[in-house]
C-alpha cells in the first residue's frame, strides 16, 4: 500500500469515527508508527486533521443546538441499545431522573411497556407525556419552556429539583471531547445537570458514539464525575488506557 493510499484511508477512518490513533492505524494497516505520524502530519498540513495525544481528529467544530424533531430521527439503533441497557440497571422502588434527550425518551418508551415499580422525575415534555399512560409514579419539573428541545429549565425547575433524591439518574449531553470533558450548546441547560451530581446516588451518561471528540460552547464537567457512561462507542487500547486513568467507568451497550 502506498503513502497515497494510507491516505486515504486514514481519511475515510476519520469521517466515520472522527478520531484515530496512531496505534489503531499502525496495527490495521501493519506499518510502523513512525510512517503513521508522518501521514497524519502530511494530513494535518492539509487542512484535513488536527493532532490530539495519540492520535489525530477531524478539525473541530463547535457543536451547536439541534432542534428536537432533527434529534429523535438520528442514530435511532444505538439510542435504542443504550435505552435498553439503562433499563437493566433499574430495580424495584428506584427513584429516577431522566434528564431531556432523545435517549432519554428511548428509556421512556420501555418504560411504558415495564411493569417495574417506579418513580420518575423528568425535565422533558415529551418524557412527561409518554410515561403519563405508563404505570411509573410521575413528576414533571416545572418552568420555562426551551422550545427547541422540548425540555422545561429555569429557576423553577431548579428550585422543584433541590427536592428530590434519586437512586439513579440519566443524563444525556450533545458533546464529549477528547479529554472525556461533557458539553452542553447552552448554558441554561447546565444548572440542572449539575445539581444532579448531588442528588443521585448513582448518575450515568447516555450517549451514542456519534457524540464523543466534539465539542459544545459550555463545560458541564468531565465524564469521570458520572458513575459511568452508557454508549455504543468501541473504544481502542489506547482510549481504554485513558478512560481508565481518568478513572471513567464504560458500560457497553
């Protein structure tokens, strides 16, 4: 395989992962490290990556807010997976948060078809509303309307969420970085999220692998914080090596 080939390769690896590492690509394609990090600086010369520890990214672009009827249509698979895997964790009596998100309305949708005995607050409308015909004990925060997501903020909500404890919460998030760092494109999304970190017992974050090595305007906080993370992404040795020094716990979905 030539130079040019490799090339393209490690190109057509970035579009569909975003991130690759200089050992994931040396070992698929059974050359040295050395000519791997030659390619992705010939690439990252071009405009077509940046370098990042280990490896290199597409060039990254700020992640912005995505109206919810855009959301529930993408990756429909994975946040089903996810959904399902998030379920299997529930036990009888648990008392659960269930953040706005798509994801989380996947978690929902099984909870409606559940005979497991529950309470669940929500943020969001569309949660609201599926569990209403559900046999789960319900809360909807309440406040001010964030149209394009379909989700319920503001101080009112925060003041309601002070209340509660949970044993389990789920918390989705737009964008994850390289430094496993959780964003959101908003910052009156945050309070909420944050507050969660004290309330629950155990809190985990959502999310399919299409959000990880982007990045969002406003810093939620790193992904160790969360008892683990939900997700359909695979992550190579060498990731695995970082989220373990992070001390980020993965469960696979």
């Amino acid at each position: 395989m030539t130079q040019n080939d490799r090339l393209e390769v490690v190109k057509d690896v970035l579009r569909k992962q975003r991130y690759v590492s200089v050992e994931q690509l040396s070992q698929s394609l059974n050359v040295s490290s050395m000519s791997i990090r030659r390619d992705l600086k010939q690439l990252c010369d071009l405009g077509f990556a940046e370098r990042c520890h280990g490896g290199a990214r597409l060039p990254q672009n700020t992640v912005a807010e995505v109206d919810y009827d855009e959301k529930k249509v993408s990756f429909i698979e994975q946040k089903q997976r996810i959904a399902a895997k998030a379920v299997s964790l529930l036990k009888p009596d648990d008392t659960v948060y269930l953040d706005s998100g798509t994801t989380t309305g996947e978690i929902a949708k099984l909870l409606c078809s559940s005979s497991i005995r529950l309470s669940v607050v929500t943020n969001d409308l569309h949660v609201a509303i599926l569990l209403s015909s559900s046999s789960v004990d319900l809360t909807i925060l309440g406040g001010t309307v964030h149209k394009r997501t379909k989700s319920v903020l503001g101080h009112g909500a925060e003041r309601l969420l002070s209340e509660f404890r949970f044993t389990k919460s789920f918390v989705g998030a737009p964008s994850i970085n390289y430094n496993f760092d959780v964003f959101s494109p908003t910052y009156d999304k945050i309070p909420l999220k944050r507050m969660l970190f004290d309330l629950s017992s155990q809190i985990y974050l959502v999310a399919d692998e299409h959000k990880f090595y982007a990045q969002s305007l406003c810093l939620i906080e790193s992904a160790s914080r969360f008892t683990g993370i939900i997700t359909t992404k695979v992550f190579d040795e060498e990731e695995e090596r970082k989220l373990e020094e992070l001390g980020i716990s993965v469960i696979q979905a």
